[in-house]
C-alpha cells in the first residue's frame, strides 16, 4: 500500500473563504487552470504550494494529514 492525498476538498476549502478560483490562484501565483488542476485531483502538487494553498484557506497541516488515504499499490 501507498499513502496519497485526497485534494478533492480544496474546492470547498476555497468557497468556504468566499474566494473564486481565479482569485486564489493569483493570491499564489499560479494561473486558473493549475488551481483547476488541483481542485480536480489532475495535478499534484508540490508542498511549498500545499503550505500556500492551506495558509489563504485557513486549513491546518493537522486537516490535511487527517484526509491521507492508502490506496493500493497499483493505484486502483
């Protein structure tokens, strides 16, 4: 087994703070369609912008560990 992050909740970690995808993108320097990306789950995305991304939402690490997943080594 693998561990891997479940981004899926970022879209509404995002619509909680009443921020528009273009909005939070620019608050971090990425373009809409990246931001896209990683609500999507289409996109990982690298630990300095995790740590960005959970300051503007006001998300803990603590949240984020809570939501690991172990999925199967083949990924199914």
């Amino acid at each position: 087994m693998r561990e891997r992050l479940n981004l899926g909740w970022l879209r509404q970690a995002r619509r909680n703070r009443k921020l528009t995808l273009a909005a939070a993108a620019e608050s971090i320097g990425k373009d809409r369609s990246t931001m896209w990306r990683y609500e999507n789950d289409e996109t990982p995305m690298t630990v300095d912008t995790l740590l960005q991304v959970l300051a503007l939402y006001g998300v803990s690490v603590v949240d984020v560990i809570e939501r690991i997943e172990e999925v199967p080594a083949n990924g199914i």
